[in-house]
C-alpha cells in the first residue's frame, strides 16, 4: 500500500497534461532548436511587464520601514491595499464596494480555494460548466467537496441554461463561471449572466439555501472587440469575485490577487471574517507583502493587450484558411478548435509529430473532440506556423 | 440553516485567540497610549530586516528580464533556488541534498498543507504534541483528516515517549514536531530526536507502514545558550522538513519557504513528484517568484537574534523573581509560564485588566494552566514591565 493519499496518487498518475505538453515541448526545442518548433501549450503571458511595477518595488522599497513592508498585517491584507482596489472597482465599474469587502489572497486559484474553504462541506457540491480548467476538480475534493459538470455547448460555448438547471441539486453550494474563458477564449455577454443569474435564483428558490456564483475572472481585462465586461455583483448578489493580478500585469510567477464579496450577498459579514480564518487554514496566512503594497500603486497600469488581439486576428483567420472549426475567441489568449477526428489526442500526437505544432488536449478541459491553442506567443512564430496549420488541416481533407 | 461549513462556523466561533489578542492589544494601546501597555501577545519578529534582502531585491529587479523574474516556473520553483539552498543546507549540517529534494512553498505554513495534502486520505490521523499551534488541527481537517494529541508533559515540555506510543494507531500517517517551538520555546536536544525516531520505527514496524515526520521549523535559526540544531533528516528517513525564512530574515509577510523531502524517505520520488501537484491543487502554484529569486542572494544572512537572547534573558529573570515557574526557552521567541491558578483564561484577564499585560491564554495552544509570553518587543518594555509582572505575582502569592 502506497503511503501517499489516494487522490494525490490520482493526481500523479494523470499528472497536468498542460504541463507535460509543456516540458514536451522544451524537449522538443532542446532537440530540433526552439525556432523549428511552435509552442501553442502553455497560458504563459509574454507581454511585457509594465515598467510601472519594478518602479513601484523600488519606490516601496524606499518608502517603507522593512519590518512593515515584509512584515504581518492582518490576514485578509494590509487596510490601504484593499481600499484602493475597492476605490479603483467602484470608479471603473459604478460598483460600490470598501476596503472590507476585499481579501488579499495567494492569486485567483488561492481566492476560489478560500471560498471553498469557507463554503463546503464534504459531500457538498460545486458545478462547473466544461471545457473548465480541470484544477477546479483539485480544489474542490480538497475539502471532500464533489465536482459536478454542466455538459460542453458546442459551437458556441456560451453556458446552456437548461444543462445548468439540471446539474444543480440540493447539495449545490455554488457553481464556478470563468469569463473570458480558458480554453475557449469566449466571452460571456450580458444576457448569458443575467440567465444565469435567473437560474440560480431559482434554483435558490427551489432548494430553500443560497448558491454561490464563483467567478474566476484572471483574464477580466483581456476583451477584445470593443466588449465591455458584465461586472458580476450588478447581477447576483451571492457573487465571490476571484481575481488575479497575474494576466494583467504578466506577473503570474508573483501570486497576488484577491476576493471579493458583495455587501449584499447571504451572511456577507460572516464570510468576509471567515476569509481571515479561510486563508490561514489553508496554509497562506496571507497574500505576499511587498506586492501588496507595489501593486496598489500601479492599479491602472496593464500589459499591452494589443500584442495578443494581433496574435488572435492572425491565428484565428490562419485557422479558418486551413478549414478549422473555432469558438469565438473574445477574451484571455486562448483559442478551442474542433478537431476533424473524434480523438483529439491522435489529432494532438499527429501534430506534434508531424508538425511539431504543440498544442493542448480538449480532454484536459473535459471536453474531448476540441484542442486548445493559447496564442500567448511571438506574433513571428504564428506567422511561421501558417504553412504548417493549412497543410495540418490537408492532411484532414479541411482545405 | 448557514451558508457556511460547518468547520467554517467553528472556527468563526473560536476565532484565533491569538490574533484577538492581538486587536485587543491594538484597542488598549489607542485606550492607554501604546507606552501604557505591555503586549507580549504575538509572535511577530521585531529585529531588523538584513539590509542585504532589500539590496538583493534591487539587485534581481535589475538583474533578471521581468517575464522572468515575475513569471511562472515549474511549479516546485526556480531550479537554481532549489540547488542553492541544498548547497547550502549541505554546507551547513554536513546534508546531501540536491535541488529536486527542495519545493519551495508559500511559508512553511504551505508546506505543512502540501505534506498533508499528499499524505492523506480521509480519517487518516496525525499526531501532534501539546502544547502546540492550534492551526495545524485546521491544516489537518482540510482533507479530512483527524488530529490526535500527545498531552502536555511539564515541567520540561519534552516529549513524553510512552504518550507518543500510545497516540499513535494503525491510522496514524504522520505525526507533527516543532522545535525551538511555538508556545513553550523549548528546543529537543538530540537525544529527544533519537527517541522520537526510536518510536516511529517501533511503530512503522508493528502497523506495518511508513509513518512520516513532519518537521515544522521556522525558528530554526533562533535558537541560544550555544545549542546546536539537530538536522532531523539524518535521525530518522522519513522525514519532511517545513521550512521558512520568517523569522531567520523577520520577513513574515513574504510567504517564503520550501519542503524538503529526503531521498531515503519511502516513495521519496513520488512525494517529491507530487508537490508540483500539490502546490497546484491547494491553490498556491509556485511561492512568489522575486522572492525566490532574491533569497537565493542572501541564503547567510540572518537578522539580530541577539536582540532576542538578551529580551529573553531579561525576561525569564523577572518571571523568576516575581515566582513564576518558566519552562526552560533556549529558542524561538517564547516562555510559557505556568498559571497561579487552574484557569489560566481567569489569570490572562487578570493580567490585562489590573497590568495591561497582554499575554496568549495557554487554552490557546490545548494547554490550559498555562500563558504564553512573546519576547519580539521591545527591550525598554520589557524594563518597564518588570515591576508589574513582580506586582502580578505577588497579587497571587508567589513573591
């Protein structure tokens, strides 16, 4: 008998298929040279950092006493960090939240595992909607919670309303929406919020007890097209927002983010103390100082997102040439394609052995039959994929 | 019927006392004056920040291309951080370990929980040994795991044998140790360790499966009267060790530290395989990216523990003048003091109301009869409290 835990054993055996697409294809750079290979795997920023930040690191390194700067505050973050979150939301939004409102956390995953922490109980269950990002399921069985899945809704991968209603249950404590979406890049409008919204009043109604609507929201300020963001508290009250700085600001590798809970939402007041008890329970104590206080500084500052709409208008129309069917990428840096052939794992292994085209498997999205293609790339690499994707769609009869 | 779990309403109930100390202590500070008021309530490390970490960061931020320095690696962390730190771990207790024995972890708080992570399936039982850090029993029940504790054994605080023989069951998968430790500030001598591994061999071999030791070791380096840290990988293979650069740098608000897992322990290679998912799966991905990077430059420096030695001998003599019983502190920043009277929750009151002295309630730590006192304060407090603590004992006849 293995002394590790079932579930980590679980976790060892199917490992991150996108991180192993990953370490494959460093080894594939490592044989062929990095120029004869073309890395779609990985949801890596590669804009730039906004200078503003390592001016902020230096400017709090020079302001601030080192005890306080690397020191404790209370849990849910220093006070001045949070209002000015709070004060930047309401100003960009017309929302009207304060500092209280706000827990710092360890990045967005850190802030949906506070809030499972704080919501379930074991046999408790949470719904996602597929393709979703399969570490959802890790954070749930953490807490002995049970993953449900509303089925993918191909072609366009807005939400179904009645798949939704029929996967929520009496045990449902919340569902996860994650707007612009990985790996769809699908942007949810306003009407497919205000339905959801519908459905989980009433399904409130039916059951007798709140469902949270947790929005993993990393990719807010990645939209294209001229599309305006659906804040979610305007829509639903039991909304926990889960925010990260990482895609914003390329600076996934620094853990910052946070959680939001609306006044308005069921036991508000006793969540949001919770949150202080919920991170520390979780082994985080509390989001990283010195970034606490940096980012509060650079608020508005963003990474160029023009580089990746570029990206998407070029992959995309390389995709249609080539015969591909895509989702309508609107958001994040992801692309979802169908793939010509049922197996979308032959189609994966084809392509990377053919082509050498790296590319993520719809299954490792709960949803077979689709690969994902993250455009988080140089622009010249796409541009040098190009014979390579319309001779891949040849190869299928797409062109 | 709450929205929220009920192991969550719990600890929303209890609280931390702790941390109520220490907003109490900030109440009476705004009351009195903050020079009105003796708070020897939390843990916080008061010695100056080394200079060179802030010069590390500078050097980093000018050093290191910022997708870089601010962006994802593999999870378990930055290859040269992990190597670095094993050299130096090797340099230090005459080790062999190599960089993939390293994770590094937000804290060693993360560590602890990414130990647990891996080690539990549900029911299963860790050990601990009071008086200890009541958070672990929250690390603990996150997967569903049980808490069994070893009692009390004063007036030493050395761990009783026999009690940890019979803590310990067929479901025990790992037990918890903490020297110097947190509340009692006694450090194990090594004859202590070689005990404690005695036990746990005796035990593997009667239930027939590997029971780890799970070494939680901030105060490492805060330890006094000349004693030397018994490395605990070469007293025993199957070992974790939790580490974090806390304290050694007074940086508690980083979040920054590591798990090390030797390679003799059982299934080293799987465990060590397993805290990339680990990592993952609690919501944490990779400890904060620049720290990393800047602690690697400093791995020698240390701030003044000094400052901590000459407090703590300042303080034990006083408690000893005024007639109260100390267990011996050579590390960390603690004395746990027994109480005059059975109820220690009475005599903290006591203290507060008649002294302003703010000390932690040993209930706090599952050790009623007993106080916790933090010496991270100031030395000048410390003189001025000296004949209110005198007072305080002779208020209950031991003076």
């Amino acid at each position: 008998m293995s002394v590790i835990s079932k579930e980590t054993q679980r976790l060892l055996a199917t490992g991150s298929t996108l991180r192993d697409m990953f370490e494959e294809g460093k080894r594939l750079a490592k044989q062929y040279g990095r120029e004869n290979i073309y890395d779609f795997s990985l949801g890596n920023p590669n804009t730039p950092v906004p200078e503003e930040l390592n001016d902020a690191i230096r400017q709090v390194l020079d302001e601030y006493d080192s005890l306080t700067l690397h020191g404790y505050m209370s849990n849910p973050g220093f006070e001045d960090t949070r209002q000015a979150i709070a004060d930047n939301l309401n100003e960009r939004f017309g929302t009207n939240f304060a500092g209280k409102n706000i827990c710092m956390t360890v990045g967005a995953a850190n802030a949906i595992v506070i809030a499972l922490k704080i919501l379930l109980d074991p046999g408790d269950e949470v719904a996602v909607f597929a393709p979703f990002f399969l570490e959802y399921r890790n954070y749930i069985s953490n807490f002995c919670g049970v993953t449900t899945v509303v089925p993918p809704n191909p072609p366009t991968f807005m939400p179904d309303m009645d798949a939704l209603r029929n996967t929520i249950t009496e045990k449902t404590k919340a569902i996860i929406i994650n707007t612009p979406n990985n790996p769809t890049g699908v942007v949810y409008d306003e009407q497919t919020i205000r339905n959801i919204a519908a459905v989980l009043e009433e399904c409130q109604e039916k059951y007798g007890h709140p469902i949270f609507l947790i929005s993993d929201e990393p990719y807010r300020e990645l939209i294209y097209d001229g599309l305006e963001y659906p804040f979610l508290t305007k829509y639903y009250a039991n909304t926990m927002i889960c925010y990260s700085f990482s895609k914003c600001l390329s600076i996934p590798g620094e853990r910052i983010g946070y959680l939001l809970v609306p006044d308005e939402a069921a036991e508000s007041q006793d969540i949001l103390a919770s949150t202080a008890n919920a991170i520390r329970a979780v082994g985080c104590v509390n989001a990283p100082s010195l970034q606490q206080k940096a980012i509060m500084k650079v608020l508005n500052a963003r990474s160029d997102t023009h580089i990746y709409d570029r990206n998407r208008q070029l992959l995309v129309s390389i995709l249609h040439e080539a015969g591909f069917e895509v989702a309508n990428p609107q958001g994040a840096f992801y692309v979802f394609v169908k793939t010509p052939v049922p197996d979308d794992k032959e189609f994966v292994s084809y392509a990377k052995d053919n082509y050498r085209i790296i590319i993520s498997s719809g299954a490792a999205f709960d949803c077979p039959g689709y690969i994902r293609m993250a455009y988080c790339v140089e622009y010249a690499m796409i541009e040098k994929a190009k014979d390579s994707i319309i001779k891949l769609g040849k190869d299928y009869g797409l062109n």
